[in-house]
C-alpha cells in the first residue's frame, strides 16, 4: 500500500557540510489515538505543550514536559454535541490559549471562545463573540477568524454574498483579552462569476487585509488588487496590482511585520495556460500604504534544467505551489515551494483543468473534521497544523478508486529587502503515499538565519532529515534522526514550531497517532 521514495541531492555549487545531531523525545502512544483522531498542536503555553485531540466526539487537552512525559488529560465538556459542531480554531497567546468554536443551535449559529490555561483547563464560561440568524441547517462554519502576529488581536468576520456583485464583511475586531475593540460593516464589489477573495490576514495595529483577483475562463489571474481595511475606520482601501502583462497563480499574502510591510507573491505565466515562467513579488508599506516594489524574476534556463531533470526544463516549475513564506533578519525573504499532484485510477489531478475557483477545487473546504473536507487541492495541501483526518483509510480521492499523493522537488527562491533575487536552491526529492497525504512534503523551523527544512524519509526505519539554508544561500544537510524503531513514520507537515529552536512532530505508530519533541 504505501510506496515512498526519496532522496536528496545538493546543487553542484554548493558546499555540503553536516550540522551536529538533533535530539528527539517521544511522547508515550496512547492506543486511543487512532489514524482517525484529529488533532492540533497548540504550542508551548508556560513551562508546558498542549495538544488538543478529538476521537469520536470526545475532546481533550494533553499537557506535556520538556520530556513529552503526559502530565495529565483535560477533557473539554463544554463543547456541543459533534453533530452540532460546525469548526474549531485554536490561537495561543503568551500563557494561555482560545478555543474559537461555531455551533448551531436552533436558528442562529453561536461563535463562542474559551479561554484554555497553561495547565490544559477551562476556567472560565464561555464567551459568545458573534450570532447569526439563519433558515437552513448549516454545513458549515459561518465566521472566520484571524489573529495578529504579537498576539495582541482576533478578529471576526463574516461575509454575506446573498447578492454576488456585492460582498457584505461584518468584523468584530477583539484585543487578547476579547475585549470589543472595533466592529464594522462594508461592501466590496464583486464581480459575479469571476471575483475571488483570499490571504485574510491581520496586522498588529489591526488592520485587515485581503486579496481581491479576477480569474479568467483559462484559469489564470490577470486583475488583481490589495485590499486594507483600517482598524478604525468602515472604508476600505484597494491597491491594485499590475500585472495586465501577466498571468498569475495563486496569490499569497504574508504581512512582514518586522520590515514594516504586505508581501505579495505568485508564481506567473506569459500567455494562458503556459508554462509557469517566474515569480511575481509586491510590496506596499504598512504606514504610508506606498508601493515599495514590484518585481517579475522570470526562471533562468540552468535552474530550469536543474529542477526539471529528464522531464524537460519547459514544463520544469507547473506543478510547483506556494507553500512558505519566510522573512529573513537582514530584510529579505525566502519563498518555499513544492512539487504536489495526485494520481489515480481516475486521472491525474490536473494545474489548468482544476485551476481555481471556476473548477471547484480551490476553496473547497467547508469545515473541519470528516464533515467538512471538500476536494484535494495543492492550493489547500499545506494545512496550518490542524489535522483533519478524513482522508485517512478513504482512497478517496480527484478521480474513482484508490488517490496516490506525491510531493516533490522544493525550491527554494530568496530576494533581497527590494525583491530583487538573491539565490535559488533545490532540495532534489520524491515523496508518495496512498490513501493520506499525512506522512509527506515538509514543515519549515526558522531559528535566527536558519530556515530548517525538515523531511520525512520512510524506510524499514523512517528518519527525519534536516535541510538547512541560510539567508545568505549556503545549504547544509544535517545528520539525519533515525525513528526510534520500525512502526515510526513521521508526519513533519504537520509539525509545530513551540520553540526558538524547538518543534513538536506528530508521527504514525502502527494504527496510532503520537507525538515527538526535536531540538535541532
């Protein structure tokens, strides 16, 4: 069932150096975590590591040590019935957690918050931050939810689009202690058919920020716009992107707080449907709302034959997605990007025929857990930490039958503080799986100038490998971690960062799920 290749090659003019051993902890495998368990890493609250876990429908806190020994097991009562659940949303703060949840009861969907300690528990009633009134039975979540990079914000939001051609946002903007600080009502203007939203974020001086695209028949985006909503203000204000000239992908949103400015980056193409030819980056300052750059690096032909191989240097970048953005402390930055596509005996899961929203792929999640998980989609693949477990023992996947998941090459493209390219690298690797995409692709640990790309290479004994690339370029392969036995087979997709240097790797022992601590 399970098929796994993998391995790493260095670029030929890099200098291959191996790092000191990393040191790893196990948490003990509890026999009633299931492969079918969802759960989430929450991260280091006070001295200790909590993990929320939910099997059929009972829900707990695990509180963990530094050794991953299991200090005690709260259970969350207060939540309702599974049938009635409609999404959970975590957000760690300093020493302490919320606990966002939405439910329906009667006619109105609740959005409540619970605040979880340090020690795992509950200590307070739970606090109802929005309702909605409603005429239908709900599927799924109706609010979303951001927070702010230093902890210091939530904001609620939720959108009425019972007329396409105009979006109503109603925001409840909340500090770190749910204090109402902001609501607010407004309408974008949509165009039916062919507007998308995407990339809501929050800055830490409560700003809101989307992205706002046209996509055509093709697949492609060719109009395109940032979105900021002030924190004290009901008007927004949109700044458009130029790229009549091109067609983008997907575009990603990522607010660098420490230099002061929205990201935005993409992969393009030059004509509809091409070949993915380069790498879109704007910038606009958080303060002044100036354009601080905008940049197309179109790929060279010796990275072009590097990353293709035998396949061809043409087609080299087209079934690579986003998947990271890292800011690096000298100003610049780094996009992580990986080579994801599935095959079954129904076909292959296809960039153009399933690009975007017109396709019903892209944003196909509705919910969480197995209620809510919709199509498979690259865009979707790289999950922020939640595992949902419905894909576990499924085979179902695009097409009929059995789903093989593969994940590929990464590339790895870095830009100085004007985004203006620095260096490429590729980490050379071919990774599949049946049935679950939960064993393969990577996490990336960021410690000072490090970026720690960790992988799992499964074997007779599965090991943990670590990438490491500085802001400056160099590549080292750290000493590899080998499982502790033969029935490890780690999940770093879904790894955690709790530390400077620290990250929690959730792993598959036989029919089970645990957890292990690694200090790289």
């Amino acid at each position: 069932m399970k098929k796994l290749i993998f391995s790493l090659l260095l670029l030929s003019f890099s200098l291959i150096n191996v790092a000191n051993a990393q040191s790893i902890v196990y948490a003990d495998v509890n026999k009633a975590d299931v492969q079918r368990m969802n759960f989430e890493i929450i991260g280091k609250l006070a001295n200790n590591y909590l993990i929320y876990k939910e099997v059929k429908g009972n829900h707990q806190i695990n509180v963990f040590n530094e050794s991953m020994q299991l200090l005690e097991s709260v259970p969350i009562t207060v939540l309702p019935k599974q049938k009635d659940l409609l999404d959970l949303t975590f957000y760690p703060f300093h020493n302490y957690a919320y606990l966002l949840y939405q439910f329906q009861k009667g006619n109105v969907v609740y959005c409540n918050a619970l605040r979880i300690e340090a020690n795992g528990r509950v200590l307070q009633e739970p606090v109802t931050l929005d309702t909605t009134i409603i005429a239908y039975t709900a599927d799924r979540k109706i609010n979303s939810s951001v927070k702010s990079s230093d902890g210091g914000k939530i904001l609620l939001f939720k959108i009425n689009k019972k007329d396409p051609a105009h979006h109503v946002f109603k925001t409840r903007l909340y500090d770190g202690e749910l204090n109402l600080v902001k609501e607010s009502r407004y309408t974008v203007s949509m165009v039916k058919g062919g507007d998308y939203l995407s990339g809501y974020s929050l800055a830490n001086n409560g700003d809101f920020a989307f992205v706002k695209y046209n996509r055509l028949n093709s697949g492609n985006i060719q109009e395109a716009a940032l979105i900021v909503k002030p924190e004290n203000s009901d008007i927004y204000n949109e700044y458009p992107l130029s790229v009549d000239a091109l067609y983008l992908d997907d575009i990603k949103l990522k607010i660098d707080e420490g230099n002061n400015r929205y990201l935005l980056s993409s992969f393009y193409a030059q004509q509809k449907r091409g070949n993915i030819t380069g790498i879109y980056n704007y910038a606009l300052s958080l303060d002044r709302r100036e354009k601080l750059f905008e940049t197309q690096t179109a790929f060279n032909d010796d990275l072009r034959k590097k990353m293709g191989g035998k396949s061809g240097s043409k087609t080299a970048f087209n079934d690579l997605f986003i998947n990271s953005i890292i800011i690096h402390q000298n100003g610049g930055f780094s996009i992580g990007a990986e080579a994801l596509y599935t095959t079954s005996s129904g076909g292959m899961w296809d960039r153009w025929n399933y690009w975007g929203g017109p396709y019903g792929f892209y944003g196909g999640w509705g919910g969480w857990g197995p209620w809510g998980r919709g199509y498979w989609s690259p865009y979707y693949y790289y999950s922020p930490f939640f595992y949902r477990s419905y894909w576990w023992g499924t085979g179902y996947g695009y097409g009929d039958g059995y789903a093989r998941y593969n994940a590929g090459n990464i590339g790895v493209f870095s830009f100085d503080k004007e985004g203006n390219r620095t260096f490429e690298q590729i980490i050379f690797k071919n990774q599949s799986e049946v049935g679950t995409d939960g064993t393969i692709s990577y996490q990336v640990l960021v410690d000072g100038d490090r970026m720690h790309f960790v992988l799992n290479r499964a074997a007779k004994i599965s090991d943990l490998d670590d990438v490491i690339i500085t802001e400056d370029g160099q590549m080292t392969e750290a000493e590899p971690i080998e499982a502790k036995d033969k029935y490890v087979n780690f999940m770093p997709r879904y790894g955690k960062q709790v530390g400077s240097s620290s990250m929690i790797i959730p792993y598959l022992y036989k029919k089970n799920i645990s957890f292990a601590k690694v200090d790289f």
